[in-house]
C-alpha cells in the first residue's frame, strides 16, 4: 500500500517527502512496486508537476538507489557533458576523447537511443568488440589509467531510475521536466563530478521543442547541481534540422573519426568546440573561451584527440583498426542517392522524420528488446537553405535490402521538404545558462 496513497495524493496536487521518495524508490528498485503504478505515478507527476525541493528529493532517492563512483582520489577535475538527444548528435564521441586527451577526467554515462534519437551506446557498439557495460571496478581503473570511460548506466548505478527511464517512454511521460532532470542528474551525480555540461535541445527535434521548456529545464538541473555541490552549466542548440550529415549508428562514428582528422561538417565541430570549451572552463584548465578553442583544434590538428579515442577503443576491447580503416565498421548492403524532386530551396529537414526513418530501416527501437541494425541510416548533405536544381542528389539512404531502400526513399521524402523559400532555421547556440542566469550565447 506505499504506492498508492501518494499516486493519490500527486494526483490531486499535494506533495510527496524526501522520506517518502526513499523509501518507494528503495521498494521499486527491489522490485517491490509494480510498474503499472509507477506509470500512474510518473503521469500524476507530468499533469501535477514537483516543486524544487520534490524533484531534488527524487533526485537523491534515485541516487542512492544504488552504489556511486568514489572518484576522490583522482588528481584531475572530473567533467562529463550529457544531451538531452537529438538526431545525428554524435558530439559525445568526439568530445570525451578531445577533452580527456587536454587534462580532464571524462566519466561519461551515456544511454541508448530514446524515441525518435539516437542513443551513444549504439553507436559505439556498431565498433566491432567495443564494450560499454563495464563494472564499476573496471571503470575506476580505466580512469586511473587513461583519464577517460564511455560507459552505460551499470545496474550498480541509480537502479530506481533504470526502470523509470523504460517506463516513461513507454508511458509518454518522457517530456516531463522533473523526471528528466531527475533522471539525468541521478546519473551524472552517481559518477563523482566535479562539473557538468548540459546540451539542452531546442526545437521540432527536441524532447522539448519550446524555448521556454528548454529554459525551465536547464535550469532546474542546475538547481540540482547547485543543491548537490557540482557546478553546472548548460547550452542551448538547435534541433530544428539534424546535426552534421550522418545520421544512423556507424556512419555516425564514422563521421566522428573524420571529424577528430579535422574534416567534420562546420555545425558539428561548432557545437562539439562550444561544450568543449565550458568542460574545460569548468575544470580550471584554460584561461577563458578563446584559449579553450586554440588548444582544442591543436588537438585535432595533431592527431592526439584521435589517438586518444583510439586509446579508448582499445582500452574497452573494441577494434582501433576502425580509426584507420572504416570499412571494419558495418556496411550496409545497399545504398542510394536521394534526390531533389523539384528545383527551389530546402525549406526544411525534420529530423523527427529523419530518426523515425532511421527506426523504420531497422537503425532503432519500437520495443527494448528489438535488435540494432548499426549499419543503416543516411548521410544528408543538403542544408537548410541550400538552392538545389531538380534531380540533384541530397542524400544517401543505407539499407539492408532493396526493400529498406524504398522505406528510406519515403522517410527523406517526408523530412526534406523543397519549396520556393524557407523560413532561416534556429540559431545553432542560442543561450548559455548557468547558476547566474540566462544570457545570449555569442562564441565569436
């Protein structure tokens, strides 16, 4: 009978305590509260909403659901970055390695693809042998030795919210703001930080497409950090049109180890040096944006960001043969151009559309337990705004077999919309937001 006076008491508008959060996440962890009344409770709190001391509440009973990371003892700050999801948003394989090869400790947990987004475990897992379900033991040593861990959440760590996080998208309360911020920061709390970055999406390809949600947000996981003593700091990017060209599992990883070669789509490497630069400011390593930047394209331009994440790769039992060679990664058996069905502007390319086709070719999940097929997807190389001539290629759809083929056609038909003008897409950054407050982001 836990359960069910507070799914009650939510419901008609009261509040749940600290106390009371302990113990019903302590039962759900245990196994000890049915699903069916989480998601009762899950959609009370979407309708009904928790105050900033209810969200911090859940927050630390997700937490210390399960054990955490005692990462004390290292030297060096301990940054990791976390996106709220996107299409094409590869940015955490570049930018965990390129950070970690400058001095910073880079714990990053990562989840897999979540609705129509893509997820960071899935496309490291399209490395052949690359193992992301490392122990908390083995990750303390990984740090220990290379500074850096590209990891899932273990069953250690927040269990709680392991089974929160299938039952909200099973439950269409993903875009609920306290139990996103609760979920990321139980997490990211959970690997001893010593700051963190947020990428927060904004647009029709975010979770929460509104500026002012996206705002409401981040600020509430700064709150989160604030009340828990790691600074935290957010950007706000575009997600009105997929980021960078590739979209899908291995192209996707594909496209980090050209980008890390100093030959990733402008957008891509401009919100990648953005976080970048606030996980160094962070950790105390550089002197302001501009020093974060210089030091950053060095580590591209030398190769030492890309040999760490080969470091990495090797470290976690994957094949670093790929960084030379990306035919060792999953190849598609059939490929296409898709192309402009009329002359005029790119008006638009829904990335909504785009993840969903991505799904649809066999690249994602309706259900936990569908199998990934890493290989397919679609590099789009058109932009919005770009004037195509009718007949010119757009992008290239990734399949399985001639059948795959024919769903990618009619996905890009339905994302990439042609018209005789287009509406400008949103700013790539827009706002920087931190304990201070909210300010217009301006990189230079």
């Amino acid at each position: 009978m836990l359960a069910r006076p507070l799914i009650e008491r939510k419901r008609d508008g009261g509040r749940i305590s600290a106390s009371e959060w302990r113990r019903l996440m302590n039962a759900y962890a245990a196994g000890n509260i049915p699903d069916y009344q989480m998601a009762a409770l899950s959609m009370a709190i979407y309708f009904r909403g928790l105050d900033r001391d209810e969200t911090g509440a859940l927050t630390d009973a997700m937490l210390h659901s399960g054990a955490t990371l005692d990462l004390s003892h290292l030297k060096q700050p301990r940054i990791d970055k976390h996106s709220t999801g996107g299409v094409g948003d590869k940015v955490s394989l570049i930018l965990a390695p390129l950070v970690a090869s400058l001095g910073v400790t880079v714990p990053m947990m990562s989840g897999r693809g979540l609705g129509h987004t893509g997820g960071t475990l899935d496309k490291l897992e399209s490395i052949p042998g690359f193992r992301t379900a490392l122990t908390l033991p083995e990750t303390v040593r990984q740090l220990e030795a290379i500074g850096c861990a590209l990891i899932g959440q273990t069953g250690d760590i927040a269990p709680a919210d392991r089974r929160l996080y299938a039952l909200r998208d099973a439950t269409a309360t993903v875009e609920s703001i306290p139990l996103i911020a609760a979920s990321i920061m139980s997490k990211k709390l959970a690997e001893g930080l010593t700051g963190l970055v947020l990428d927060v999406k904004v647009g029709s390809g975010a979770f929460l497409p509104e500026l002012d949600r996206g705002l409401e947000l981040a600020r509430t996981m700064i709150d989160l950090g604030t009340d828990h003593g790691c600074p935290v700091i957010a950007l706000l990017t575009a997600m009105d049109r997929p980021l960078g060209r590739a979209c899908g599992n291995s192209l996707e990883v594909e496209e980090c180890i050209m980008a890390m070669r100093g030959e990733g789509p402008p957008d891509l490497m401009r919100v990648t040096y953005a976080l970048g630069a606030e996980m160094l400011l962070l950790a105390g390593v550089v002197r302001d944006r501009d020093d974060a930047r210089r030091r950053m394209e060095v580590a591209i331009s030398s190769g030492s960001a890309l040999a760490y994440f080969q470091r990495i790769i090797e470290a976690q039992g994957g094949d670093a043969g790929v960084i030379d060679d990306a035919g060792l990664l999953p190849e598609a058996p059939e490929c296409e151009l898709f192309v402009a069905p009329r002359g005029g502007v790119v008006a638009r390319i829904d990335p909504r559309a785009v993840g969903h086709g991505i799904i649809a070719l066999g690249g994602g999940r309706t259900r936990v337990e569908d199998v990934v097929d890493p290989a397919v997807g679609f590099v789009i190389t058109a932009r919005p705004g770009d004037v195509v001539r009718a007949g010119e290629p757009l992008a290239t759809i990734y399949a399985r077999d001639e059948a795959g083929v024919a769903v990618g056609m009619r996905a890009l038909g339905e994302a990439i919309v042609i018209a005789d003008e287009g509406e400008p897409p949103l700013p790539l950054i827009s706002h920087r937001v931190t304990e201070s407050g909210v300010e217009i982001y301006n990189d230079g």
